[in-house]
C-alpha cells in the first residue's frame, strides 16, 4: 500500500508539473515537430532530435526535456503514417508497418489502419509510462548502491547490449563502438590538462561536440543518402482517408494484436541497442505465428493486426527505453545518448541522483509522456489531409530548408563557423557508413558513454589504490563484467550468428 500510496504521490507531481502552460505548450510543440519530420521518409528519430535540440537550449531543464521526449515519440508516429500512405518507412521501428499498411490503404481502408496505428500507439505508450514510473523507484534505489566499479561494469554490458542488438555485421558493430571510443577521446585530459588527439586545432581543445556528430552522422546523412536513391520517384496515396474509426471485426482482431505488442514492446524497450525498432520486428513476427481466424486477410496483404502489433510495440519500447537511462544513467540507444547531451547541456548528471534531487523533473518528464500520447492522437488523426499534402512536396524543396536550418542550428551553439564544417565532415562520413553497411548508432553511443567509462574507471582504480582485482572482488561489479563478457562469447556460436542476421 505504501508503494501505490509513493507512486500516486509521485505522478501527482508529475501531472502539476506538465499540465503547466508552459511545459503543454512545449510539449504539443516537440509532438507537432516530431511528427512533421517524421512523416518524411528516411529521416528518422535520432536525425529529427539532432536537427532540433539547439532550439531547446534557452528553454528551462524540465520544458526542454518535455519537449525532446514530444519529439522522440511524435517523429515514432509519425513514421507510420508514411508507412501507410506512401509504402515508405517514415523511420526504421515503421519498416514492418509498410507490410501490410501499405497494402490496407490499396483497399480503400487507409483510414482504419491509420486509426489502428494511432490507437495501438496511444494505448501502448500509457501502458509503458505506468511501467516507467512503477519501476523507476526500485531501480533508482538499487542505483544509488552502485560505486565507479559497478557503473564502470554496467556501461562494458551497455555497449556490448548494443554491439550484440545492432542490425548488420557484428564486427562492424563492434569497429563503429570503438571509433566512438576514440572520439570520445578528443580534447583535453581532465586530470593532466593535457590535450589529446587535438592535431594542434584550437577548437578541438574542448573535444568535438556531440551534436557536430549526431546531427552530421545522423542528419545531414541521412539527407544525401535519400537524395542519392532519387526519393521523389515515389507513389503517394492521395485519395480522400475516410471511414476512420476501425469496425467490429476489426476490434476483434485489434485488441489482442495491441496487448501483445505492447507487451513486447514494453520488455524489449530496455535493451540496449534494440528499442523500438527490434519491439516492432518481434511484434510482426509474433503475429504471423498466430493462427489466421476465419475469414481474417493473409499478412501481406493488408492484414490489421501487421499494423496494430508493431506500431503498439514500437510506442512502447520508445517510452521504456527512458527506464535505464533516468534510473542508471545509461543511453540503450542512440536516441537516449542525444537526451544524456541534452541533460548535460542544462547542466543534469543524468542517473539515480535525479530522482531524489530533481523530483519535478523526473516525474514531470514522466507524466508528459502520457499527456503527449494523448496530444498526439488528436494531433494525427484529423490532420490526416495535411500529411497527405505534406508527403507530396518534392524533396528537393524540402532537404535544402533542412540542411539550412541543421547549420544554423549548429552555429548557433557556440557561434562557431568551424562546427558547421565540422557537420559537412560528418555528413560525408556517416554517408560512408551508410554505404558500407556499418549502423552508426553504436558509434554515437561510445561516443557518450566512452568519456563516462573514463572517468568511472578512474575513481575506481583510484579508491582501490590502482588495484585492478577490484572490478572483479566487486560482487555486482564481477557479475555484470562475466554477463558481458558471457553475451559476447554467445554471440561469437555460429548457430547463434545465423538466427541473430536472420532475425535482423
């Protein structure tokens, strides 16, 4: 009872602090904006944040948050309507949404898949958010134990998680982590005052800031990328969306698609590395091993539950995945790395500490997660007909409006041209990767973490007076370091290599 009594306690905080005026308003912004860009194919999540986080840098700590997390699972949904309507994935976590959504709408029955998504997405992400504050508690308290060795441990099993879930090539996975490391690296040694791999360049003193990467890797591209596959020559469903709300049948094969997707969404969420993009894939899978009722339309080719199940777990992994990163401090993937820079940015140590010493912010940040959910469904629904128009702009109006805006952006910051040129190098570089197959999320996560690891093993060795045993003296420290050490031997089985590149 006093557990339910604490956590109806804290979400009455939560729910005072983002119904202000000002934290809705800069929430309904961060879902309008997270929508709009994500309803672009091939510019994602990740790309969306890193365009707009400069716009959140004169807001206060908990509005800037709102907003960002309004942009995260706004530019999630948003990646479903163009799924749906234009058989393009608006971002990867839609991938499997473009199976039978696209085919739905071929049907004449856009609007119920579009409402399916909506629907399943709204319930699905409520149902996360009481997850996320029903376990943050628990695990904050288990956090506050944790010394530099467990932490030190802890971010070794973080990066491994995201080596073993990323999509593509394990020894890719693995190259892209340590070129994060190494460019984590960059800039003046704390301790010795030393500069490190600065190549004599003055601006690369304070070490390379996290948004020339995000937004250059990420952003800019992600844009040469789709320009180079000729975007425009796509076939955008323009016929008039009606009949949204889904029939009886339709609920019949609805409601258990939702709860099982958000189920799975919910538990994969917290991985490292995976999030909403291996929820949806393992949803969809879930679903085609279910029988087919009688009467039910194959998958494939237009099937409800092809929609319902990935979009609800994609929503729920995209809210849970905030679990490891509010309670211990640790990004699982490339979207929560950009929320630890934000935190940085308005000076937040991001981790256990937050809860006790920021309550507002956390369970604010919390509670507008289901405000948002809501803003969203009503946002997505009747604004259907200006997407559609939206989807039909020509790219090669829009990209230059966002390379502009993403350099504006960027030197806005520190008023320096040298981080503008910074992203064009970045751009061409994460085009590089794109082409090479390697997945640049890991990078971005070592990049993050690598300067965190640093300084935890530092403390660490320094109050056990350089004695390296203590990493594995440490009981919790030793079992995270064996688990880690334990998945990637797994990994390494070649049984295991094959279901891993047949499950991706």
């Amino acid at each position: 009872m006093d557990a339910l009594s604490n956590l109806y306690e804290h979400l009455a905080l939560g729910l005072s602090v983002a119904a202000t005026a000002q934290n809705l308003l800069y929430g309904f912004i961060g879902c309008l904006l997270g929508t709009l860009i994500g309803v672009l194919p091939g510019i994602g999540p990740v790309a969306t944040i890193a365009m707009l986080l400069p716009a959140t840098y004169a807001l206060p700590p908990v509005a800037a948050l709102i907003m960002l997390a309004g942009i995260y699972y706004g530019a999630q949904y948003g990646g479903s309507t163009t799924a749906i309507l234009v058989n393009l994935p608006g971002e990867a976590s839609s991938v499997v949404t473009v199976i039978d959504g696209y085919q739905m709408a071929r049907r004449g029955r856009a609007g119920a898949a579009l409402a399916a998504a909506a629907l399943g997405s709204f319930f699905a992400g409520s149902v996360a958010t009481l997850v996320l504050a029903a376990f943050a508690a628990p695990l904050t308290e288990v956090a506050l134990r944790f010394g530099p060795a467990e932490y030190f441990a802890l971010m070794v099993l973080g990066l491994i998680g995201a080596v073993v879930l990323a999509s593509g090539s394990l020894l890719k996975a693995i190259a892209m982590v340590l070129l994060g490391l190494l460019l984590g690296l960059v800039g003046t040694d704390v301790n010795s005052g030393l500069p490190r791999f600065t190549f004599d360049i003055p601006e690369l003193s304070d070490g390379i800031g996290f948004i020339v990467i995000a937004m250059g890797a990420f952003g800019y591209a992600e844009i040469i990328a789709n320009l180079s596959i000729h975007a425009d020559q796509r076939e955008v469903f323009t016929a008039r969306v009606t009949r949204l709300w889904p029939t009886r049948e339709d609920w019949r094969h609805l409601v258990p698609a939702i709860l099982r997707g958000t189920g799975i969404g919910t538990v994969l969420g917290i991985l490292p590395g995976g999030g909403a993009l291996l929820a949806s894939f393992a949803a969809y899978t879930a679903e085609k091993k279910t029988r087919l009722q009688p009467g039910e339309v194959p998958f494939g080719e237009g099937n409800i539950r092809g929609v319902a199940a990935p979009e609800s777990a994609n929503n729920a992994g995209a809210q849970t995945s905030f679990i490891p990163l509010l309670t211990l401090g640790i990004p699982p993937n490339a979207v929560m790395a950009l929320m630890v820079g934000a935190m940085t940015i308005h000076n937040i140590q991001p981790g256990p500490n937050v809860m006790t010493g920021n309550p507002e912010l956390f369970w604010g940040l919390i509670a507008s997660m289901w405000l948002g959910n809501l803003m969203l469904v009503v946002l997505n629904l009747p604004m259907i007909g200006l997407w559609i128009r939206l989807l039909a702009v020509p790219y090669r109006w829009l990209y230059p409006a966002i390379v502009l805006f993403c350099a504006m952006g960027v030197y806005t910051t520190n008023n320096n041209t040298f981080d503008v040129w910074m992203v064009a190098l970045f751009g061409f570089i994460g085009y590089g990767f794109h082409k090479l197959g390697a997945e640049p999320a890991p990078l971005l996560l070592g990049f993050i973490l690598g300067p965190m690891m640093e300084e935890y093993l530092r403390r660490a060795l320094l109050l056990s007076r350089g004695d390296w045993s203590v990493f594995v003296t440490r009981p919790i420290s030793a079992g995270l370091l064996i688990t880690a050490a334990a998945l990637l031997l797994v990994v390494v089985v070649p049984a295991v290599q094959a279901r891993r590149a047949q499950a991706f």
